[in-house]
C-alpha cells in the first residue's frame, strides 16, 4: 500500500483535489503538520482524518 498526502479543499463553493507533490518543500510539509497549509490565497485549516472517514465526507459532499 502506498500512503499519499492528498488535499481536498472546498472554499466559497469552489472545489479542487490533488496530491501534494513527492518534491514538495519542507516549509510546505511543516505548514500541513502545523496544522494549516495555503491555498489560492487562503489560509486554510487542516483536518486529519482516516479512510473510513474521508470516504464518508467524500460521499456526503459529493455522492461518490
């Protein structure tokens, strides 16, 4: 199995997924352990969760 730092974020309605880069600097990855990361501008809060439970938000936000 292979574990990949993915992000999904929904701000003003606006939807957008993607794997953090393998190459992604370490300021990048202190700001996901920090516990917020930037995004288009915005400074976001970060929310851990496991797989049962990012497949139960990705199904009740998005029917999948």
């Amino acid at each position: 199995m292979c574990e990949v730092l993915w992000e999904h974020a929904v701000v003003d309605g606006d939807y957008s997924d993607a794997p953090v880069p393998e190459d992604a600097s370490e300021d990048v990855l202190r700001c996901y352990d920090e516990g917020h990361y930037h995004h288009y501008g915005e400074d976001l809060v970060v929310v851990w969760t496991d797989h049962e439970e990012s497949r139960r938000l990705r199904a009740s936000a998005f029917g999948k």
